[in-house]
C-alpha cells in the first residue's frame, strides 16, 4: 500500500466497496485482505437480511477489525456509517494506542450507493483521530450476469455510476461466443460512467494494489447523473437534527418490489448427494428470481469439514472446502435472496435434502418444481 498518515489529526480514508448481488465484492475483499492491506486496516460488512454470512465467508489471515451489520445502510434511517467506523477506531485500544491507516465498507449487493456516498461526504473535520474521508467507491461488476442485472434493477446502474474504480469479475467464464455481450457491457459501463477506470480481474496486469489505494474522491468527475441522485437524496433524508425526530427502520422500500431475504438451517450435516440434487433444482427452476445464494455447509461424508457455497441467479458454483469453521456456529446455513418467489417450496425442498428423501426428488421434475415456486401452491 501507499504511505499512510499516521497524524490523529488526519482523517482515515474510507473506501466504500458496492456491486451487485454475487458480483465477487467479498471475494475481492478476501483477497485484498491476505494480500495487499495491511493489519491496521478495518472492515465493515454490511448485508441484507438478519442472518449475517458474509462476515464468516471473509477470510482474514491478519489481525483486521470488522464490523458486520445487517440493516441495509442506503434504507434504514438509523443506519449511520460513521458510527460504525468510530465503533471500529474504538476497538483498537484506549488513548488510540493502535490507529487504522484505511477503513474498507462493504455494502450489500442490493444498496444504493447515493444514501451511502451521502453520509461520507458529509463526515466531520477529525477531531481526537476519529475523522474520516472517503477516499475511493470500488464496484465489482459480473461479466456473466451483469446486462441482465443492469435491465432489471437500478441499483446495479447506480453502482456503476458512482464507481471511481470497476473491477469486472467472471471474465475466466467467458467464452469466444460470449464476445458481442461483453463488448455491449465494457459499453453500458462506460456509458454510465465515461472516466472509471476498469479493471480485469483475471487479466495478468490486475492491480489489486492499485484498486485498493486511497486515492480521494471526486464526485463532481463522476458526472451530472451522480451529482442529481445526491442532490435528491439530500432533498428527502429525513432530519435527525430537529426535535422529537427518531431515527425508524423504513424497511427494504428502495428495493424492487418482492424482494426478500430468509434463511435455511440444519443442526445436523447435510447428504452430498442430496445437497447437489438440491442445488441442481434450484439451478433448473429458479433462474433469475433467485438473486443470490451463499452460506456455509457440512456433510454427513466430512462432518468436521466446512463448505462456501454461492449461486447467483442461473450461475452456480459448487461447494467449496474452507480450511477450518470461521466461527463457532458449525450449523449449515444459506441465506438467499429473491425476487417474486415463494419461499415455502424452496423450505420443503431443503427439508428433503437434509433427510435425503429420494422419494421427493423422484417424483418431481424441475419444471414442475419450478412453477410451484413461482405460484407458492403446495405439492400434490
């Protein structure tokens, strides 16, 4: 990394890190962390749900500090990020006995990064060395999923506009035949955003370095898109300054319409056989309601052995041994967001594959499992 300041007096650059949901924002942050960011560093994670994942799929080799929250920062009024940054500056220590030279925040795939980019250009000169800029907005863009995304939801627009650095991820997926597609995309990028730079992340020339160094922020460089999404969001924040205000949880409203988060758990291993039976399904059926998947797994063949597991929309990669639990909850769990499905299908579906009922994946087929996920009938 670049010399830091080590002044108290000098506010830590921010680096807010935002891409669309299972466009590779954790996976970057993993591998900036064991490579190229130092142990003063501090993390936050946010997600969007009530059952956080990602703090656990984040490998640390180091000695980072994180802060994971899973009220989406861009829609819950009482979100407030530099409250969590402070909370991390005070973990290091009293007196400031240790200082963090960069705090990385990593939003949720589905947050509007105006609210956000809001709440840190309006942070307060330091003072006692708890001051803070924002210094870069990185955004990891899908090459596979990415057109689609950006048809469908604003929030993947904006996350490119505001971007000072894209990172294009799944590249390594591509195929000559995907050519046309990726062109149209490296496009709609530049469209949206004419001066980011884009970075490859399977190019032999990546720069993980480059694209996690603090560099200032400049908003105005961003375009007159950009300056109209903060200047609106300046307009309808609520103000917590007057009297009798409370800040209130005003939901997920920002989010397309039937947008949704739950989870599905199981105290005891799961069947591989029945596990990849499962994934296969929702792969067949779900297509692109299901946004994203992720969660960590055990197997009834390797009880002690951990598993990342990740799809997004139609994309799935298969399980992933870890070397070791991240945490003491050795559960299986797997948080999945959606749009316009019903969750209670996808619940008996993983019910038969932790009691590896083959009885229940023999007498369907995907296309019928998929429209009882799409009219949330139960199964006759």
């Amino acid at each position: 990394m670049a010399s830091l300041s080590t002044d108290p007096l000098e506010p830590i650059p921010v680096l807010l890190l935002t891409g669309f949901l299972g466009s590779g924002k954790t996976t970057l942050l993993s591998d900036a962390l064991r490579s190229v960011l130092g142990p003063d560093t501090g993390v936050v994670i946010n997600e969007f749900g009530t059952v956080a994942v990602d703090h656990d799929l984040v490998q640390v080799g180091r000695s980072e500090v994180m802060q994971t929250t899973t009220g989406c920062l861009c829609c819950h009024a009482g979100s407030d990020v530099e409250e969590s940054l402070t909370k991390i500056v005070e973990a290091m220590g009293p007196d400031g006995e240790r200082r963090l030279t960069l705090m990385v925040v990593e939003t949720t795939g589905l947050a509007d990064p105006a609210p956000v980019v809001n709440q840190m250009r309006a942070f307060p000169p330091p003072a006692e060395g708890r001051g803070f800029q924002l210094a870069g907005v990185i955004t990891t863009v899908d090459a596979v999923t990415a057109l689609a995304s950006l048809d469908g939801y604003l929030e993947a627009s904006k996350q490119i506009a505001f971007a000072d650095a894209v990172v294009l991820t799944k590249t390594d997926l591509l195929s000559e035949g995907d050519r046309a597609s990726f062109d149209a995309l490296i496009e709609e990028i530049r469209a949206l955003n004419p001066t980011v730079a884009v970075h490859d992340r399977h190019a032999d020339d990546f720069d993980l370095h480059a694209v996690f160094s603090p560099r200032g922020y400049d908003v105005a460089a961003r375009g007159q898109d950009v300056l109209g999404w903060l200047a609106l969001e300046d307009a309808l924040a609520p103000d917590t300054s007057k009297p009798g205000h409370a800040a209130h949880n005003t939901g997920d409203s920002r989010h397309a319409n039937g947008v949704q988060s739950f989870v599905l758990t199981s105290d005891t291993p799961l069947t591989r056989d029945g596990f990849y039976r499962f994934l296969r399904t929702l792969q067949l059926s779900a297509g692109p309601k299901l946004l994203r998947m992720k969660g960590l797994v055990s197997f009834t063949e390797e009880p002690g052995q951990p598993y990342s597991v990740h799809q997004v929309q139609h994309l799935l990669s298969m399980p992933k041994a870890l070397g070791e639990w991240p945490s003491t909850d050795r559960r299986s769990r797997l948080v999945f967001i959606v749009e316009g499905l019903d969750p209670k299908p996808l619940r008996e579906l993983f019910e038969a594959t932790v009691h590896d009922t083959g009885s229940f994946f023999d007498s369907i087929m995907p296309e019928r499992f998929g429209k009882w996920l799409k009219s949330g009938k139960d199964r006759t």
